[in-house]
C-alpha cells in the first residue's frame, strides 16, 4: 500500500444551476511533503464544515483500483488524480480490505479510518455528471475518511502500514451498504456500534436505527 498523490485545495466558487456554490472538491496535487494536521493537510479546507471536515475528517483517501473502475465505467480518460476530491489518491487500499478502525502510518503520520465518504451533489458538478453522487454511492466504491491520530507530514510515494486492524473487521464496503442498502440488519447495526473509531454521525445513525425497533 502506498500513496500516489496527495491533493489540496482551497474552497473555491462555482457557478451550477445558475446559483454560485463554494467547495473544496477541486484538489489537485502538490509537490513534496505536506503536513497533515488534526484538522486537514497544509494548503487544504472545506467549504461545507457541517458536512466536511473536522477530526474525524481530517483527510479523504481514494484508491487507484477505483479510477481503473470509473474508467471503464463511464469511459473516461481525464481522470487525474484528485479528481474525486480525494486528499490522498492511494494504490492497494480497495473499501473490501480496509476495516473502519484500522490504523496505519503514512509517512510521519498515524491515522485511523472512521468512515466511508457520504457523497454530496458537489461531486456530480466535479464530475460534470448530474447525479453521479447517487452511482457512486451506490458503486460502495465510496473511499474512506481518517482521523489524524499523530500529525506529520506526508508525500507521494509514501509507504501506508496498518499497525492495527480493528477487532469487529467491517470493511468499508460492508459498513457502507449496512447503513444506505440493508436497513434490516440490526445484528449488523450492533456491530457497526462495537467499533470505537467509528464517526458520531454514523454512530448516531445506528443508534437511531435500532432505537426504533
């Protein structure tokens, strides 16, 4: 596992359905190393704080097998790092072997996974497709959030070691279609619940789910 790129960008305005809209979607890559903060990478910032941002949002990571995927899939050739607003475009990092919990080192950082990416219609606009947030939901080719447990700085080519693996194993892909595609599962609910690392929000969204049964 490594790291390919590592994207930034500051919120910028854009013009969509007539209305001007502020994001931070469009990151692009940045030479050298850069340092990862608790609350996001140098350089780096949201628009939407509600929705984006924060510890457990530090950065967003992507992985390379997923723009193999969308290129196949939409039969695109301009997909450059970055372009699924991901901070860190990583390569052997698929949603199916990476558990929400896990901790690895990337460079001089230490960084836990506590969720998948939720898409918003921002990324429909980025990818100049009207509701592609709805397939790439539905893909659970979604990426995966970190919270900064260690700051440091980071860069392309970086080695990515998991240190640890959280002991309830749900993957990404897994914990993604638990919440949006098997509203049914209570036994899974429970289980998304054991995992320490997991984001408020989608803990809420559990306890929510069971506290009406």
């Amino acid at each position: 596992m490594k790291v390919l790129s590592v994207n930034v960008s500051p919120p910028t305005e854009v013009v969509h359905g007539g209305k001007t809209v502020t994001t931070g979607i469009f990151k692009a890559p940045v030479d050298g190393r850069v340092m990862l903060g608790t609350l996001n990478l140098d350089g780096d910032g949201q628009a939407d704080l509600v929705g984006h941002g924060g510890i457990y949002k530090a950065a967003y990571a992507y992985s390379i097998e997923n723009y193999d995927y969308w290129k196949r899939e939409l039969g695109r050739t301009d997909l450059t790092f970055g372009k699924f607003g991901e901070n860190l475009t990583v390569e052997g990092m698929p949603e199916d072997e990476i558990h929400v919990g896990d901790v690895f080192r990337v460079g001089d950082a230490l960084v836990e996974v506590t969720q998948p990416r939720v898409p918003c219609y921002k990324l429909g606009i980025k990818m100049g497709l009207r509701g592609f947030e709805k397939k790439f939901l539905a893909s659970r080719r979604v990426g995966f959030y970190l919270r900064v447990l260690e700051e440091g700085e980071v860069g392309a080519g970086d080695v990515v070691d998991r240190v640890r693996t959280d002991p309830e194993r749900m993957t990404v892909r897994e914990i993604c279609r638990l919440l949006y595609f098997d509203p049914e599962n209570l036994e899974g609910a429970r289980k998304a619940l054991r995992i320490s690392a997991l984001s408020p929000g989608w803990r809420e969204s559990f306890e929510e789910r069971l506290a009406k049964t």
